[in-house]
C-alpha cells in the first residue's frame, strides 16, 4: 500500500511545520487530484500507522482528505469542463479537444493547530 508512504511524507512535512511553528496539531486537510493514484480510503486508512511514532504535539491529528474534480480545458473554444472522469469531447462545443489542466496533485490545504 503506497499510501503508507504518502501518509509518512505528510507527516514529515507536518513534523518539520510543527517544529518551527509549535502549537499541537488537531486537523490536517490535504487536496488530491483525481489521476494523483491515491485511494482516499486508504490514506486515511494508513493515517494513523503514520501517527504511530510521532511527537505528542502531532499523534492526535486528524486526516480529511479531500478529492478534486478534473479539469479539462478545451483547445478549440477555451471553456473549462470539470468532471468526475475523463472525457475526450468538450460539452461545449462538441470537439476532441480537451486538454487536462492537473490532476496528479497533492497538497496541504490547511493544518488546524492549537496554540495554547
């Protein structure tokens, strides 16, 4: 399961944020692009494993794990298709032009802390 991995390097990241900034962390929130190869299940899943040597500043943080929509922008007239899934022919103009705007992303979008 490659999303121990990907758990791990999330928490290092957090470890290095925590260290410098201090505070107890309770929430970490990342996004998660749909071709990214990640299974949300399992990352949450592999969280806690994770968790299991870090500090007492970080060993009660959460995961939420949020999957983004792709985003595909059509060569031909320039609109911007958001889905679920991949498509070859905009829905705006009817042409194979669609072009994929992201999608392997993973990024922290906040980590709640505690600063008592």
């Amino acid at each position: 399961m490659h999303e121990l991995s990907i758990a791990e390097a999330l928490l290092d990241t957090v470890t290095k944020w925590q260290r410098e900034n201090g505070g107890t962390l309770l929430r970490l929130r990342v996004k998660a692009g749909r071709l990214a190869g990640i299974d949300p299940e399992a990352l949450l899943y592999a969280w806690p494993m994770a968790l299991e040597h870090a500090a007492p500043e970080i060993s009660g943080c959460k995961l939420e794990v949020e999957m983004l929509p792709l985003s595909l922008r059509c060569a031909a007239c320039g609109k911007i298709a958001t889905t679920e899934r991949l498509m070859l022919i905009c829905p705006s103009c009817g042409e194979q032009a669609l072009r994929r705007q992201g999608g392997r992303e993973l990024m922290i979008q906040d980590i709640e802390v505690d600063h008592v």
